[in-house]
C-alpha cells in the first residue's frame, strides 16, 4: 500500500478533530433537554454521529476520486439542483411559512445544499475549459445568471439561511 501525503494525513486528523469537538458540542448542548424530552440523553449525540461517519464515507471516496470526472457531472449536478429547487417550492414540507426541506423517508434534504455544491463544480468546470477571464464582466456574466436563478429560486423558499 502506498504511502498517504502529508496533506491527506493533515486533512484527516483535521476533520476528525473538528468533528469529534463538534459531536462534544452537540452533546453538551443537548443532553439535557433530550433527557427531559424523549428520556435519551445521546439522542442527538447519535443521529450527528451517524451523519459525521457518512461525511467522512464521502470525504475518502471524494479523495479517490479523479476530479477531472467531475467536469462531465456539472451539467448534470446543475439541472438536477434546478429541479430540486423548484420541486421543493412544490412538494417541499412546509415548517413556519417556508418549504425547503424534501422529505425522504426518515431524513430530509435541503436541495439548496445541493445547489452549492452543483454551482462550486460548475465553476471550477466552466474556468478549466475556457481561457481566464480577462475582465470582471467576462466572469460575472455566465455566474451572475446561473447563481442569480438559483438566488430567486431560494428565496422563494424562503430559505434566508443559505442566501
């Protein structure tokens, strides 16, 4: 087995680290009513537990995978957090006036979450395949129409925490 780069071995002992003080504080923030509430002290510490060891799954898969393959899913993520977006304002549960959560099943999904990650892959796709911009007006105009449809698309929401 190959040996892992320094940088690999720093990003896994910084993200364990930040998320075992992480999974402290959910603890200590919540042992209490959660004890008074459904009697299990851990409720919280598990479920954020559970979460934390799927985002670690998808940080060592997203660490093996070429990152050139991403290029060719851009388009895809993009339109697929397009119709996300628009389904939730459709579909989406609705909690205090505002639909942006997608039930599926036991979980939830906030397609704005998703509509971050697909306009990060977008750009850095769009910026490897063309020559570099050479005014600011080169670069707002292909971002500023995608990221502003996404922008009306979340606050029809409304979702004020993403903007």
């Amino acid at each position: 087995m190959k040996q892992r780069s320094l940088e690999w071995q720093l990003l896994v002992l910084v993200t364990l680290a930040l998320t075992a003080f992480g999974l402290i504080m959910v603890y200590s923030a919540t042992s209490a009513s959660a004890a008074l509430g459904n009697g299990n002290p851990t409720g919280y510490l598990e479920r954020q537990g559970i979460y934390a060891l799927l985002g670690f799954a998808l940080l060592v898969i997203a660490a093996r995978t070429d990152f050139r393959k991403l290029r060719s899913l851009a388009p895809t993520l993009v339109g697929a957090a397009l119709f996300l977006c628009l389904a939730v304002l459709v579909v989406g549960t609705r909690v205090n006036g505002a639909r942006r959560w997608i039930g599926l099943g036991p979980a939830t999904f906030q397609p704005s979450e998703l509509a971050k990650l697909a306009l990060c892959v977008w750009a850095a796709a769009y910026l490897a395949r063309r020559p570099a911009p050479r005014t600011l007006k080169e670069l707002a105009r292909p971002f500023g129409l995608l990221v502003g449809l996404f922008c009306v698309l979340i606050l029809a929401e409304p979702d004020l925490g993403t903007v």
